[in-house]
C-alpha cells in the first residue's frame, strides 16, 4: 500500500494527497457508523431523530448514552453498538493515522542508512 524502505520518500504534495483521502475515508467510516447508530436508537428505543443522533454520536465519542435504554431490544442494541464504536474509534484512528506513522519511519530508515 505505502512506498518500500528502498524507495525514496513520497513527495510532500502526494504525501498530503494521501493524508486527505484518509481522513476522507476516516470521516466515511464515522459516518455510516453514526447512520448504524442513529437507526438503531430510533427504531429500538423509539426516541426522536435528534435524540438518536445525540446517543449514537455520545456512544460513537465514548461518553456514554444521554437517553436512558427502556427496552430490552434498546439495551442490546446499546451494548453492541457501543462494542462496535469502540473499534470503529480505535480503527479509524489508526487508518487517519498510518501514513504520518508510515512517514515517520520511513524517513527515520532513510536516515539510518545514510550514516
């Protein structure tokens, strides 16, 4: 996916290129994420359409949910969406991320060899 250590170091602009698109998809992640979360609150729970994307964006942030859950089918929803965010979290942090980490260690080798 990323340049090999052999290969030179990505230009600044294809590197900002890259850091885009990643952010982009990030943002798609979250938000299909967010979109799982607001149906599942409104059709579980019963609760208004603002009011599902107040707890699915609070669970998706990992503050917890605003709405207390009434109804077993709530609560289960709750629990696995809840499981569900905290990977898609870790997930896309590590997906925005992964090109400065890749750069950094590709140019910390580049480095290294010119000693």
């Amino acid at each position: 996916m990323y340049e090999h250590h052999t290969h030179p170091l990505l230009p600044k602009k294809k590197f900002y290129q890259r850091l885009f698109w990643n952010f982009l998809w990030g943002g798609v992640i979250v938000a299909f994420s967010l979109f799982i979360g607001i149906l599942g609150y409104h059709f579980t729970e019963n609760i208004g359409w603002l009011d599902s994307l107040l707890n699915a964006s609070m669970i998706l942030t990992g503050m917890g949910p605003v709405n207390p859950m009434i109804t077993a089918a709530g609560k289960l929803f709750a629990s696995f969406y809840a499981l569900f965010s905290g990977v898609v979290f870790l997930t896309t942090i590590a997906f925005v991320l992964s090109p400065v980490a890749h750069r950094f260690l590709h140019k910390f080798h580049l480095e290294e060899k010119e000693k």
